[in-house]
C-alpha cells in the first residue's frame, strides 16, 4: 500500500505548521523513530501528547497554555456545529474540546492519509453493485476503506459517485476535494443535522449510481439509508460496533439489518425448538446493506502461562503474582446434551431462520477467526455451530457436526460448547 495523491510528506507538514513551533518540532523529531503517527493531543493544563501505532509519547514537558490554542485556532479554518476543523485540501481532522463559555479547552489534531490497496480483500464485493456497510469502532480505518472504495468506483469502474461529506473528513477541507476520492464528486454538509436530507438530495438531484456515506449515527440517517438501497442506488457506509451483536441491540440502527420484532411461537414450533419460550426475536424486513464486513484490530499474541491468547485474559498483559493466577483452571465437565446458552441475538438470528430468510452470524471471537460476517443459510443454521477444541496448545476450529471432535492438529476428542479460558 502506498500513500495516493499529493506527496504525504507535504500534507504531514501542513498539519505540523498549525503547531506551535515547540510541539511542532517534537513531533517532527519522534515521528523519525517511531511507528505512523496517530494523533496529536492538546489539553489546556496538561503536556502535549503524541500518539503512535505502537504507543504514545510526551512531546515537550511544558503544558499546554492558552496562548498555544489560540495559535492552532488562527492557522485552521472554521470550526463548524460538529466542533471539528481541517486543513485546506488535506485529510486531516482537528476536534475541538469546549467548556461550558464555549472557549476552547483542548484540541485532537488526526492524521489524515490516502492509502491504496486498503480494501483489495473486499474488492469483489465493492465492484459487484451490492450495498456495503463497513462495521468497527472509532480509529479502526473506516474512513481510509471508504475513500478507497469511492476511487475504486469512480476511476475503474467508471461510476458515478457521490460522496456525502458531513465533516469534510472523506474528502478535506475547502471547496476542492483531495485527489484521493478519485473522480468521485463531493456534496457537503452544513451542519449534522441535516446530513440524512442531503443523502436524499444526492440520489434526486445528481442522478448517482454510488452514494458513500460516513458515519451512520441516528434513526434519520439509517432511515435514509434504506430508502437508498431501496431506489436502486448501492450504497457504501459506515457505523460504529464492534460485532454484528451491538448492531442488532443498537434501538437506533438495527434497522440496517432489517430490525428485531417479536413473534409469537405455536406450541408446535415451540416444541420443535425445543424451548419453553412462547416468543421469539425474528428480524422484520431485509437488510439495508448487505454483506456487512467487520473491521477488528490485530489480537494480542502475547500467552498467557496457560498458553492462551486471548487478548482481555489478565495473564497475558501483567505477569503472573503467584502460583495459583500461573496454574490454568480445571476444564469444566460438560454434558453433550446441553446446549450452548441463547442471547438475545441468537434469538433474533434463530427467528430469521425459521422465518426463512438469510441471516447473518456474527464472527467467532476466537484470535484466529475471519473479520468478515458471512451469510449462512437457514437449514445449514440449524444443524450447525461453531466447536473449537480446548486442548493445550491446540488451536483448530471446526464447524461441521453438532459435536464435532478436533483431528486437524492434536487428534484430540476433546470437545464443548463453550471456549475454557484461563
């Protein structure tokens, strides 16, 4: 990958000479031997702090004054109703941080980049016409995909796409996009509240094949969205979540996934899911956007003394403080007639299977998973799951019988329904 447009060395200067000269020269002499930088944090009362990919460092032991906002204030332009700022055909991104007065109290200074070749693994799923919905928390790339797949489009395929720039991030600053978008054109936002009529505006006024949204956040916006797909326009956006789960139990945008209504089971149906329950989560319509693909940062690889790697267990982030936190816990007896517990989504899931449509499963949390949700079709739904064998230093992963026993690795028949972590 390589950065795309205007060399990057420049654009890194245009944000380091909004700086105070005395940050701006730390900054500058860091960025040398460390990793990519991320951001650079201003705090009224605190030191200035500089935050890389593989960690953060304090930029000049001084705190940071009044006089030393007010300097970054006059070399940006104008903040708008989302408190955010930029630099004149540049990507980067700086927020405000307002007291109760409205002045100015700290500043995140975000590092924009241009980057090609970000979305090479979904590129076949980009160029055949689907709506695409990029999931993951904030700083994970969304935006960086959403720009790539907005050239991708418009130089070649040769699309007409339209870009709806809320706070001017896809495409930066100023009347002039940055060259990172492609050929693709920009319609700006003057404030947040008005971005889901001016996603409509788009498909109306500016006859698109592509419409490219960042940041789905409200009910109008999502109700937007569906109105979108629906008129024959694909459309490419992005929320915030970790997992499929937090998007079917998110009130406000589930209704991308088709929403969550409750039905009532026949005693009949009830049997033959052999639950006592007499109501059930289905999903009401079909997706807005479909595939959904799920961006995750990289798991830890650091073991814990049990051999795990899963990234929250305690062992693996501070050392062990006695024999028994190093000792693994005993692997609990599972009987091979319970069955694995049902959350809420599953419900939701296990609903839209019976109610026959696709479904969606959200990824294992398992290291070494995919980060792509896939489809499942509802009859290979209901006789399957996901088993993982638990012996030591084994990590296979199977998804075939209901019980099925590990003999790509270990040739252990050890199995369960549940991962045993340390």
């Amino acid at each position: 990958m390589r950065p795309y447009g205007p060399s990057w060395e420049e654009e890194l200067d245009l944000l380091l000479q909004a700086l105070p000269p005395r940050i701006s020269a730390a900054a500058q002499r860091l960025a040398g031997g460390r990793g990519d930088l991320l951001e650079i944090v201003l705090d009224l009362g605190r030191q200035p702090e500089a935050r890389f990919t593989d960690g953060e460092a304090i930029l000049d032991p001084a705190p940071v004054g009044h006089a030393d906002l007010e300097y970054v204030e006059q070399h940006l332009g104008a903040f708008g109703d989302d408190n955010r700022a930029g630099i004149e055909r540049t990507l980067h991104r700086i927020s405000a941080i307002r007291n109760r007065r409205g002045e100015i109290v700290g500043l995140t200074c975000r590092v924009g980049r241009a980057v090609t070749g970000t979305i090479d693994i979904i590129k076949d799923i980009v160029i055949s016409g689907q709506s695409i919905l990029l999931l993951g928390p904030p700083g994970i790339g969304k935006t960086t995909m959403l720009r790539e797949c907005a050239r991708v489009m418009s130089d070649e395929r040769g699309l007409r796409v339209v870009i709806v720039d809320t706070s001017n991030e896809i495409a930066g600053d100023g009347d002039i996009p940055h060259p990172g978008i492609g050929r693709s054109r920009r319609m700006q936002v003057r404030t947040p509240a008005l971005q889901h009529s001016v996603m409509i505006e788009a498909v109306e006024n500016h006859m698109p094949q592509c419409i490219v949204i960042d940041e789905i956040s409200t009910e109008l916006e999502a109700a937007a969205a569906r109105t979108i797909a629906e008129r024959g326009v694909q459309l490419v956006g992005t929320a915030h979540g970790s997992t499929l789960d937090n998007l079917l139990v998110n009130p406000t945008l589930n209704d991308l996934l088709g929403g969550i209504q409750t039905v009532t089971l026949s005693d009949e149906e009830a049997r033959r899911r052999g639950t006592q329950n007499s109501t059930s989560l289905s999903r009401s319509r079909s997706a807005t956007a479909w595939p959904c693909t799920r961006l995750s940062p990289k798991p830890s690889t650091k073991r814990c003394a049990a051999g795990c790697v899963r990234p929250s267990c305690a062992c693996a982030v501070t050392p062990a403080r006695s024999s028994a936190a190093s000792t693994p816990r005993p692997r609990p007896r599972i009987s091979r007639r319970s069955s694995p517990p049902r959350s809420p989504a599953a419900g939701a899931v296990a609903g839209a299977a019976a109610s026959g449509d696709a479904v969606s499963t959200p990824t294992s949390t398992w290291p070494g998973s995919a980060a792509i949700a896939t489809g499942m079709r509802p009859q290979d739904l209901a006789r399957t799951h996901r088993s993982t064998c638990f012996r030591m230093g084994c990590r296979a992963a199977t998804s075939s019988s209901r019980y099925a026993s590990c003999t790509s690795r270990c040739g252990s028949s050890t199995t369960s329904t549940t991962p045993t972590w340390c």
